[in-house]
C-alpha cells in the first residue's frame, strides 16, 4: 500500500454560485476543482447529451422570446473599475429583451481570479440565469492555478450541445491551461462529428467557441480539421467568437463566421432574431446592440440596435459549392511545390448549387502561426481549361499552380488552398505534406559546420489523444511522458526504432514536467487534480502520493533540503503554497506562504530556495525549514491582476555559481525582462529587456556544456573557463531571440534572431548546439559558442510546450496533438 500524505487543509476562499451553476447543492469548491474532466456529473461530460422531448420547452419557458443575445469578452476585473459597470448595465438591457438563452464567447474574467467570476455572477441578472451558457477564453485558462478547475465548477466542462428556439447549439473548447492558444484535439472534434450526426433534419446549427477560425486568423492549431467537419456535416450555419475584439463577417467554408466587438471596451451585445425571407427561407437577423453605459438613465432611454447582417438558415450554404473535390501536391524540388485543384461541377458533396468562381489561390501555411493574425500572400492559380475551369465560370474543372517553398523548413508543412466565389464567399482546405532539405548550391562549402537532423519516427502511446505540454524526463531506461488527461506513459527507445512501451499508468492531468531522482530511480509527477504523486520509473508502482490541496501545476525540483533522508526533498508550489516534501516517503517537511500562483519551478542552493509569484514578486527562502522570506525582490507593482499578468508567475529562475571574485547570482525574468540578482541580498546587479520567462534558461560551463541550473550541488563551483570559454546562460524570449548572456553582468556574447515564438519547451544542448523548440513545431540548432544557425527540421506542425529529451543522438519532444516525434541529431 502507498503512502499517503495529506497536510493541514489551507485556507479557501469560494467564489460565489448561484442557481444552474451550482453543480450540486452545497457542493464543495474543493471538491469540483480537483476533479479530472472524465469524472466531471455526466450532463457536462464530452458525450452528446440527451435532447429535450419537446422542442424548445425549457429555453422558452417564462414567454421568452424567439431571438437570442450574445456577449463576448467581458474581461470583469471584479474591483469595481468601470468596465464592471459597462457589463453589468449590458447584462442588464438583453435581460429586459427576454432572449431564449445568453451565449458567452469566453474571456469572461480578466486572469480567471475568483473574485472575477465573482464579479460576472454578481452582474449577471437572475432573468437569465438559467438560461446563459459559456464557453471559456484564454483569459480565463493562461493564469489559471486550478488547471480549468474553477471555471469547470463555476460554469460546467465544454464540450456541451442543446437545442433551442429552434436551433441547435454546440459550444466548443480549444483552450489549453496555462497556455494562450488552442487546440481542440481528437477527442473533442470526434464528440462534434457524432453530435452533428444526431441533429435532426431541417434544424441548423450555431457553434461557438472564443478563438475566430481560418482566414488570417491562427489561433487554433487544428483549426483546418473543424473547419473542415462544419463543411462536411449539412446543419451548421453559424460559427461564433470573440478573442479579437474586431467586428467581422466571414462567409467560408458552408458557415457565416462572425467575430464580436468585446463588452470590455464599450457597452455592446449582439441580437440575433429569427425572420423569413420574401421566397419562405428562414434567417436570423444579426444586430449590433449598444445599451447606455450607465445602466438605461433615463426611463425612454434604450440601446442603440445597427442591423449587422443576415445569416440564412435555409438553402444553399456560404461557398458550400466551391470545396475543391480533389487537392493534388506533386513533389518538392528545388524548393517549389506543384499543385493542382479540382472542382466539382454540382456544388459537392455538401449537396450546395454550383458557385461562380473568382479564383483559386494557395499559399504555406504560416510557419510561424501562433496564437495571432497572419495575412499573408496568396499565390493565384490559373485554370488549365479542363472541365470549362475559368475564372467567372460555374465551378468545375481543375486549375494548376506552384508555390515557392524556399525557405521553408524541412519536415512537415502544410498549405492551404482557397477557392472564392463572385459574391465574396470562400472555402479553404489545408493539405499536409513532406518537404525535402534544400540541396546545397552550387560552389558552396561542404557543410561540414552544419548540421542535418532528421526525423526518424513519430509514436502516438496508446490512448494519447489528449495534449502532451508536459516536458518528458528521463530516468535510467524509461523516458516519462505524461498527458493532459493523465495518461503517464514510460517508454524504452532502442536505436532509430519507435520506442516501445515499458509500462502505462492512468494519474490525474500534467501540464509539467516531472521531476526525476535518477539514484533512487523514482519519478515525480505533478498534478492537476491536487496530489503529486512518486512512481518507480522501472514499473510505474506507485510509491507515495501527496495531497497539497490544490492543483499542482508547477514543475517540481529534487535537492538536498532539512530534515531530509538520503532522498532529499521535492519542492514544488500548488496554489499560493510552496511545499518540501521527503522524497523517500512523501513526508512533509514544511510549507510557505508565497502571496501567489506559480506555474514555473524553483531553484535551489545549499541554504536558499528562489521562486517567482503571482504576486509579482521573486522570493528566496530558508531551504531548511521555508522561513522567510529572506528577501524579496519586487518585478510589478499595480492590481492584482497586473502583478499576475505581467510578474514572474512562469518564471523558472536559473543559478549561476560564484566565480573568480563574481558573486553567486539567480537570474530571474517576467515577460518584459530579465533581472540578474545577488543571491545573497537580491540586489539587481543588471537587467535586459524581453520576455524571456517562458523558455528555461540553460547553465553552461566554461567548455560549453550545459551545467545545473535549477539546483546547485554542494562543491558544485563551475568551470573558471579553463575548457577554452566563459561560463554563460543560454535564454530564450518568447518572440524568437536566443542569446547567451554573462550570468553576472547580463552582457550578451551573441544574440540570434529566429522570428518564431518560443515558450516553455526551450531547448536543449547537445554536442555543442542548443536546440530550440518553437510553439509551432520547429526545430532550430544554435551553435552554443557564436549563435550561428547549423541546422534544422520540423516534425510536426501541431503546437509544443513540452520540454524535449535527448537518448543516445536521438532528440523526442511531445506535441499538443498528444504525439511524440524522434529526430536523430
């Protein structure tokens, strides 16, 4: 039998529920924040629920009218500030209009605080109580310490589907904890293509969900797949977001896509009424709603309504007849890329008329796409005559181009192609495909300085469907990967072979890397559902878990602490608390108060334990018994929720040793700078502006060899640059650069460009390189001695914040979509 630990229970501070966002009467928070999705009440859980007998009946309960109001990023701060104001007087105008139901597009707090969600519920009228459904945005789930806990508890777990007013609706969830961007993932979009199946015939569909999809837009890592299921299935006929804070009206892809203005930046709502066309076709009519600020004033005084557009819920879809019937890629050489597209003559499959035709375009998927807009430049193709294919012309015939692909990374790529119609209408489809690496020119040098890493092989672990953003550890023949639904896998790699399983164990969510105690061959897994728990890495066997009472999204660390056996100690931070625990037997050591959140990992010398919070500050602490702070260094001031946007919250901070009269420094970093402090006294000794939070920072000696960062060993002084270098510090920002600086002084030997975005997968040094791995996929090699670019390769194009692994010259780096790749370096 393991052992089990459990502390004093730290204090709680609810935030208010009421009525259908109660999940149980009396229901503990605690309780529904530490659940995993799975074990959430069945009515929320990702399987299409059971409809409602009667059409309509609960929805238009109370003489509710037909139409129904959406809002979107509310951003409630629940201080008081005056947006809280705007909101509630908006909440308070689609009240009076007695709407079937209230749709919110996510971002409905401002940091996901729950004084926040206390805020929006006390600005929610009771009218629409229970009629109001949400979806959550990034805002709620980027600074999150319960891992979506909260907004589960508070609103319900997405996805979910009703039917009202004669309408089916479906809310959808692409966001990640912790994280800024989306992926939906299989598990998600397989429930929305059973759940489109089960719609009945005539009703029409509205999806939601608080990321815009297609076009320029390139917030959703998989977004091509959701397109693609709402072309595919006959009733979806609006797709609905928020996120951009931009008013917009696509018709693509068999939907009419709209983004919203956000209700923090004025008081504004949306009004969609059912109407019928002068031919008997059924609408919805689509206005813009702009009640007073001030809650109404006077008793005459009502919102402003600009009719915005017009969504048809019958008859031919948006460019449901331009989806190209067949995409051919031919082979990539001297970097371009053949292509040809046909279209159908009879609107498709999507049973659409045929459309005039405008154009066929195509152009790369943006190799940076991250979370953003991206417009970039389409390349027109030209109708080869065939089938009657020719701009103008009904649809039918093929048409045949070429991209230029120089440039691109080789590996795994994806294009898009885009067929417009004369109205304005489009439909896009993405393909993937393979690129070559570019051969050498003519006359250049052998290459020998440079390096050709290729992949070898990409492995899905059995069930790994679910977002893999925990880095992989390795501890003696198993190399540890864990998924977002717990799923803890080992696996034993053998030469240039996909690994095989060693063992398989079923834990709750991990968004962090664990922790590894190589000499005791134990690994430490952190976890959201509140415990973090030991196995053995040869057999997976549980050897002790640990209650901290809140969920565990930090990354623990291993080191010699007070009071601790041969073992040592884990010091990890869940919720506000930072624990030492015994990492033979999971006993508690001590715990501390550290005024916020932390989602990053600690750092440990011999008498100090350095950690970022929340609260916007950096703390070092008695790694004895957690007294302190010893110091305290501040990084932002303002609100609450400033000190959380823009503190160190994510910060993982990085030692450097003290050497030939330099002082012993911890580097530390919020997402607009970086500090080099003196661990004694937390003196700022030197700053250098950029976001380099996100990307652990790397330790190298004098012989350019990555040295421990995070934890100092007793005696541990570092090279004095006797192996031909200086010691240095490899950092990261997220907007692409990567330098190493002078850990003492901040100076920087060198500073490389990449242009991509990089996060919490960072990189890793092997034989002399710094391989960086970016968000979207991209694996870059950086001479570690001038910063020089020697080599890269992309695996896969679904987003990474994993850290990576090296075995043997083989690097495996985990992705989002819940596969891993090796790359032989």
């Amino acid at each position: 039998m393991p052992a089990h630990h459990t502390p004093p229970p730290p204090t709680r501070h609810a935030p208010t529920r009421r009525g259908f966002l109660l999940l149980g009467a009396g229901a503990a928070l605690a309780g529904e924040l530490f659940r995993p999705a799975s074990a959430l009440p069945a009515a929320r859980a990702a399987t299409p629920p059971a409809r409602p007998a009667t059409d309509d009946a609960a929805a238009e309960a109370d003489s509710a009218g037909p139409g129904f109001a959406v809002i979107t990023d509310t951003h409630v701060v629940g201080d008081g500030a005056e947006r809280d104001t705007r909101v509630a007087a908006t909440l308070s105008a689609v009240a009076e209009r007695r709407p079937a139901f209230l749709l919110h597009l996510g971002d409905i707090t401002d940091t996901g605080l729950p004084e926040q969600y206390r805020g929006y519920l006390d600005a929610l009228p009771a009218a629409l109580a229970d009629r109001a459904h949400h979806v959550p945005g990034n805002h709620e789930t980027r600074w999150d310490a319960t891992a979506k806990g909260l907004y589960r508890a508070t609103f319900g777990q997405p996805p979910y589907s009703f039917d009202a007013a004669g309408l089916h609706v479906v809310g959808l969830d692409p966001t990640q904890p912790l994280q800024e961007n989306g992926h939906f993932g299989r598990t998600q979009l397989d429930w929305l293509e059973r759940d489109l199946r089960a719609v009945p015939e005539g009703r029409s569909t509205v999806v939601i969900g608080h990321f815009p999809l297609g076009d320029d837009w390139y917030f959703v890592d998989d977004q091509d797949r959701l397109l693609s299921l709402l072309a595919e299935a006959p009733s979806p006929r609006l797709l609905l977001a928020g996120h951009v804070h931009d008013e917009r009206v696509r018709r693509m892809n068999g939907v009419t896509q709209l983004s919203l203005r956000d209700a923090r930046g004025g008081p504004v709502c949306y009004w969609f009424e059912p109407a019928t066309t002068a031919e008997g076709l059924r609408e919805l009519v689509v206005s813009r709603l702009e009640p007073p600020a001030d809650g109404g004033g006077a008793p005459d005084a009502v919102p402003v309504a600009t009719e915005l557009t017009r969504v048809p819920l019958d008859g031919p879809r948006p460019a449901g007849g331009l989806r190209p019937e067949r995409v051919w890629l031919g082979a990539v050489r001297d970097g371009r890329l053949p292509l040809r597209v046909r279209l159908p003559a009879d609107g498709g499959p999507a049973g659409a008329a045929a459309a005039s035709v405008a154009g066929v375009a195509a152009r790369p998927y943006p190799e940076a796409a991250y979370s953003g807009t991206i417009a970039g430049e389409w390349r027109p193709l030209e109708p080869d005559g065939s089938g009657g294919a020719a701009a103008g012309r009904g649809a039918g015939g093929s048409w045949r181009g070429e991209l230029d692909l120089t440039g691109v990374t080789p590996g795994r790529q994806r294009v898009t192609v885009r067929v417009t119609g004369g109205d304005g209408s489009f439909f896009e489809r993405t393909e993937s495909l393979e690129v070559p690496p570019a051969r050498p020119a003519p006359g250049a040098a052998d290459g020998a300085e440079r390096r050709a890493p290729r992949v070898l092989w990409r492995y899905r672990p059995e069930g790994g469907h679910a977002p893999r953003q925990a880095g992989l550890a390795r501890c003696g023949d198993a190399l540890v990967t864990a998924d977002g639904d717990g799923t803890v896998t080992a696996l034993r790699l053998a030469g240039d072979r996909p690994p095989s399983p060693l063992w398989r164990r079923r834990l709750g969510p991990v968004h962090r890397r664990p922790a590894v105690d190589e000499a005791g061959g134990r690994v430490y897994l952190p976890s959201a559902d509140g415990r973090l728990y030991a196995l053995d890495a040869a057999t997976g066997r549980t050897l002790w878990r640990f209650e901290a009472g809140a969920p565990v999204v930090s990354e623990p660390v291993v080191a010699a602490a007070g009071g601790t056996g041969d073992g040592g100690a884990v010091l990890f931070t869940a919720g506000t608390t930072l624990f030492a625990v015994s990492a033979d037997d999971g006993r508690p050591l001590w715990r501390a108060e550290v005024g916020g959140m932390s989602a990053g990992r600690v750092a440990v010398d011999g008498e100090r334990v350095y950690t970022g919070s929340g609260d916007g500050r950096v703390l070092a602490l008695s790694v004895h018994d957690g007294a302190g702070p010893l110091w305290a260094f501040t990084t932002r001031t303002g609100t609450t929720h400033q000190r959380l946007l823009y503190g160190p919250w994510n910060c993982a901070p990085l030692l450097a040793p003290a050497v030939a009269g330099r002082p012993a420094t911890v580097l530390v970093s919020t997402v607009s700078q970086l500090w080099v402090l003196g661990r004694a006294d937390g003196a700022v000794l030197a700053g250098v502006p950029g976001g380099w939070m996100y990307a652990p920072a790397v330790l190298l000696d004098g012989a350019g060899a990555p040295s421990p960062g995070a934890v100092e060993r007793p005696g541990g002084g570092g090279d004095d640059g006797a192996g031909g270098g200086e010691p240095g510090a490899l950092v990261m920002s997220e907007w692409g650069a990567v330098a190493r600086l002078d850990p003492w002084t901040g100076g920087q030997r060198w500073r490389t460009e990449l242009g991509l975005r990089l996060l919490n997968a960072g990189g890793v040094v092997h034989d002399g390189v710094l391989w960086t791995l970016a968000v979207s996929g991209q694996l870059t090699g950086v001479d570690v001695v001038d910063g020089r670019v020697v080599g890269a390769v992309r695996p896969g194009f679904h987003h990474c914040f994993g850290g990576a692994a090296v075995v043997d010259g083989v690097l495996v780096l985990p992705d989002q979509d819940g596969e891993l790749h090796g790359v032989l370096l």
